[in-house]
C-alpha cells in the first residue's frame, strides 16, 4: 500500500516545492526518492537570522529504522566563517546538508541556527536564509533571467544584472545575442558545466541568504575553470555563513576549520595545516588525492 501512496505523496511534494519556490530544481531532482515530509509545527514562529550561525547538538539520524546515518554529532559554525565537510564516500556529509535545509528533522538532537531550534521554526523561513549551490544545476527551459531570478519573488532586472555580474556571469551574457532573454536549457542554449555552475551562484546571490551550503561537483570541471569558480565562490562566501561539502581536498584546504566525518562521526576537526600535522584520516586522504592530481596531470602531458 506505502508503494501506492508513494506517487501521490511525490506529486503533492512536489508541487508544494514549486509553489514555495524555494528550491533549486537539481536539488528537487535528487531529492525525488524523499518520502518523508518534516511537517511545522502549527502556528510555528519564523526563524529570525541576525547572526548566522550554525550549530548541531547531539543529532542522530538515520533514514531506515535500524541504520544510522549520524551518531550524536555535534560541531558549531560560527557566524561568517566557513566550514568543509570531508570524509570518505557514505560518511554522511551531504545528509548534513539535508538535514540543515531541514528535508528531515533529526531522531535525535538539535540544529540551532542563530540559537533557535530549526525543526520548531517555520520550514520556508528556513529555506529562505540558505542558499544551495548544487552538484549539477538544472535549467529550466526558459530565459536565462528567468534561470536566475527563480528562487527570489520580485527580483527584478537590475537585481538579476548585480547577480550575474557576482557570478562573473557577465561576459557570457555580452556574447549572447539577446542577452538574458536567450533561451537556455534543453530546447535553448546548452550551457557548458561552467557556465550551468555560475547561473547556479547567480541564482543563489539574488535569493541572498545569510548561510551557504556549498555541495561540490563531483564531476570535475577543467582545472582553469573550477580555480575560476573556486574564487568566484569565495568572493561570495564573504559576509556569510559556509558549509562547503567537499570530495576534493584541494578545493577546501583554506576553510576556517575543516570537519573530518568517518561513518557519521566527526573523525577529526582543524585547519588543513593541523590536520595535516596530525597525520590522520585527512592526512591520508590527503596524500592520496594528491597521487592521484599528480598522475592526471602526467597524463595530461
Ligand atoms: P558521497 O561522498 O559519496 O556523496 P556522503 O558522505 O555525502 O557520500 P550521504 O549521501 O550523506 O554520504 O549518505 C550517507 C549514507 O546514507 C549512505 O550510506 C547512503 O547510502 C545513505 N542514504 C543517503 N540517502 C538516503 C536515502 N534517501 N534513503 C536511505 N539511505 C540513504
């Protein structure tokens, strides 16, 4: 019966996201096997983010009854810093991110954004104060303004011309031929990953959230344009709250304080250079992804 209800329950989440217009369309996508839905609280207050800090308390949480995914996990993020999350492939790092834009309420535990508890306040106020850059952003068929401004009511054009220009987006706009009305997506312009990435931090400084939950692309990007990225992101962490989930080191070794999960434990915790010193779990991955950017570059020769 759970089979059949499946579907319905799908659509409703799914058209209650759209209508909220709160969620980057790749972030939807791959969230499509979500069947559960965090319900507020009635009458819950909306979260009021003056300093936007982030703070997990002791949270448990699994997806399956009988599997943890997280075991009491508790770290602190402290407002306008930036934090990484590492660790080996199903240590638990993007269910963080899930967790924090509130897609579940943890089993046990607390997450606390500028001190109040996130499963009491109001789900869209949430949303509203953090701004997802996804793995791999979907387009919509539509305009590239229209890509932009989606996720902010009310932007209008000088808004979404500020944003492009952030997301060092401006350059490719001068090249198209109607600017942010050339038609992208599927049926329209095919953007390179690139290009796709920056309309994704475009989307996310018109929305301007106080907290950011960066999720790498796996899928690597050519060596010039994720350094590109790279600085354009760091351009816009300024100001805000981070948390960049990472599967490359070197895309996170200047982080204020790096987080080592290893089957939902925080394994270790530092900057890059003490990790590094401490010759640990980091440490080692660390030398091996090097090996590893060492042989592509020999490769590539
Ligand atoms: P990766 O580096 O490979 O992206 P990760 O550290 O981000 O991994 P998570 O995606 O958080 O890991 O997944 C942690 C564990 O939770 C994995 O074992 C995964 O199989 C499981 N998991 C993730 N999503 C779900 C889900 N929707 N239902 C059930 N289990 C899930």
């Amino acid at each position: 019966l759970m089979q059949l209800f499946r579907p319905l329950d799908l659509l409703g989440w799914v058209y209650r996201t759209i209508r909220q217009g709160l969620v980057d369309m790749g972030e939807m996508f791959r969230l499509m096997d979500t069947d559960v839905e965090v319900e507020d609280i009635p009458g819950a207050p909306a979260l009021i983010v003056r300093e936007p800090s982030v703070r997990f308390e002791n949270v448990t949480f699994g997806y399956d009854p009988g599997r943890t995914i997280l075991k009491d996990l508790s770290f602190e993020v402290r407002a306008g810093t930036t934090t990484a999350i590492v660790g080996p492939s199903g240590a638990g790092k993007s269910t963080i991110g899930r967790l924090l834009f509130r897609f579940y309420d943890p089993l046990q535990g607390r997450i606390l954004i500028d001190g109040q508890d996130i499963a009491k306040a109001r789900q869209a106020s949430v949303r509203a104060a953090i701004g997802i850059v996804p793995q791999d952003s979907v387009l919509f068929n539509d305009t590239l303004g229209y890509n932009i401004a989606y996720g902010a009511e009310g932007a209008d054009e000088a808004a979404v011309e500020e944003a492009a220009r952030g997301a060092a987006l401006t350059g490719l706009v001068e090249r198209l031929p109607d600017g942010f009305e050339t038609l992208v997506g599927e049926r329209g312009l095919k953007l390179s990953g690139g290009e796709k990435q920056r309309v994704a931090i475009a989307r996310t400084l018109v929305k301007n959230p106080p907290i950011l939950l960066l999720d790498e692309a796996t899928s690597a990007l050519d060596t010039r344009t994720e350094q590109e990225i790279l600085d354009t992101l760091h351009r816009i962490e300024r100001g805000r709250t981070t948390i960049a989930i990472a599967h490359r080191l070197s895309t996170i070794a200047d982080a204020d304080r790096i987080l080592v999960l290893d089957q939902g434990e925080l394994a270790e915790e530092g900057d890059h250079a003490s990790l590094l010193a401490r010759g640990g779990l980091y440490a080692e991955m660390w030398t091996q992804q090097a090996s590893e950017r060492s042989e592509r570059a020999e490769a590539a020769e």
